[in-house]
C-alpha cells in the first residue's frame, strides 16, 4: 500500500470515529446536563468537517504533475492544514465564549452517568490519536498530523470535562461551574495546539530548511555511489507527503561531460531506491579541483 493509500484510509478511519463521537457527546451532554460535554460536542463536530477537509487535502495533493503544476499538487496538504487549524480556532472560540457565559448563570449539577461515557470517550481518543499520527509520520503527511491532533485535543477537552463534573458531583451545590471552567480551560488548550500544528505547516508553505535526517541519509548515500568524491549544498524542501531535492556533488574533474551526465543519473537512481520519499532530485555536477 502506498502512503498515499494509507493516509487515505487513516482519513476515513478519523470521519466515522469522530461522527459517532460527536453524536454520542451531544445526546449524553444534553441529558447529563453538561456544558463542558456539548462543548467537547461541538469540538468534535468541527473534526468531522476537519476531517473531510483533509480526505480532499490528500486526494487533491496526489494529482499527477500537469503542464500548470509541473512540480505537481502537493501544496495543497498545507493549506488544508491552515484550514483545518482555522475550524480548530472557530471551535476553541465557541467553546470560550459559551463556558463565559454558562459560568455566570446559575444551573443545575451534572449527572453522575456523564462519567462513565466520558471516561470512554478518553480512551478511544487516545488510541485514535496514536493510530493517526503513527501513519503520519509514516506518511509525511502534514494535513495527517494536523488531525491526529485533533484527537488528541479532544481527548484533553474530555479528560478536563471530567475533572470538572467530577469535581461539581463531589463538592455538590456551589461548585456546579466547575464544569463550565474546564470547557474554557479546554478551550485554551485547543489555542495552543492550534499554534503547534499551523507552525510546521508554515515552514513547508515557505520551504523553511526542516529536514536535516533526510540531508545526512542523501549525503551518506551520494559518497557510496561510484564516481562521487563529496557533496556539496544540498537543499530538501517538501510538497504534500514527497520531497524535492537540489544536490551538488563532486566529481573528479577531468572526466567528460558523457562520464559526468552518467555518474548524475546513476546518483539519481540510487537516491530514489534508497529514499523512496524523493519525488524529484536535481543533480548538479561540481569539478573537484
């Protein structure tokens, strides 16, 4: 299975779990009386149109290169992820706005069974993020991170809901806000991670140097090539779940321009074999001397 394939099949993995999620938190937080519930209901909503988002992301970014695209369509995936962070934003705003106002209203305690499916709820989150970002960092893929981490948020929203019900149904009259305070302390948490997935997502964007495992495995290979004597710049920036590099590699510099071009292509070949990522890989030659 390609990566492709598999952050595809992530993907859809991510939508069915995230619509039964939402619909079970919002019937359990209307009849347990729990705002930090609906919030993390709303929260969960939000990941389902993320979620699509991302399933298209990945398609769209898989398109072969075109006369118009000629490096291919893989800038799609961090903008998706910008979108994705922009639904997380919207989400963690709501969220905010919603527990402010539940905190100055007086309203009824919890019920103590919100606990139990909370307390499922965080399980299966925890899992679904490590099964997530597993296949995105065996993917590349940014827009699959992105969503990993909306599992991961959602787990944390839920894990504060329970504390806040938690603590209402233990201390009783007085202390039913609690709920609503961690909804907004959940919602700060969203913020933050917010900021962590939009951040690597702007370097790719801006072919920010990230990739330093890659350049050492690309220069490492290159000397074991025949012909190579050394590396010179090497520059890796990433489109979708691929990556393009520009290399200069030295050569001895009496050969001709025939044993040159050869020595390039057999670099060139080597390189894809050994890193099956590389897209496309430039190869300038440079005289030793």
């Amino acid at each position: 299975m390609t990566n492709e394939e598999t952050a595809i099949r992530t993907t859809y993995f991510s939508i069915v779990g995230n619509t039964c999620l939402a619909a079970l938190k919002w019937a359990t937080g209307y009849f347990g009386n729990s705002y930090a519930l609906i919030a993390d209901a709303i929260e969960s909503t939000t990941d389902i149109f993320s979620s699509f988002l991302v399933l298209f992301g990945l398609k769209y970014s898989n398109r072969p290169a075109d006369s118009n695209h000629p490096y291919g369509h893989g800038r799609a995936e961090p903008l998706i992820t910008f979108l994705v962070v922009g639904f997380l934003i919207t989400s963690a705003t709501i969220i905010a706005y919603e527990s402010i106002l539940h905190i100055q209203e007086p309203h009824d305690l919890p019920h103590p069974f919100t606990l139990f499916v909370l307390g499922a709820i965080i399980v299966w989150k925890e899992i679904s993020y490590r099964v997530v970002i597993k296949k995105s960092k065996e993917t590349n893929s940014s827009s699959l991170k992105a969503d990993a981490w909306h599992h991961r948020s959602d787990a944390i929203t839920s894990i504060a809901a329970f504390i806040g019900i938690s603590i209402a149904l233990f201390f009783g009259k007085g202390y039913e806000s609690a709920d609503d305070w961690a909804a907004l302390f959940a919602s700060g948490f969203i913020f933050y991670n917010s900021y962590l997935i939009f951040r690597p997502a702007l370097g790719e964007i801006m072919d920010e140097h990230l990739y330093d495992d890659i350049t050492s495995q690309i220069r490492i290979i290159s000397k074991n090539v025949p012909g190579i004597i050394d590396t010179e710049k090497c520059h890796v920036r990433k489109s979708g779940m691929k990556f393009y590099v520009d290399l200069h590699a030295i050569v001895e510099a009496r050969i001709s321009v025939k044993e040159g071009h050869s020595i390039a292509h057999n670099l060139k070949d080597k390189l894809k074999i050994e890193i099956p990522e590389l897209a496309e890989i430039l190869i300038h030659i440079e005289p030793n001397e």
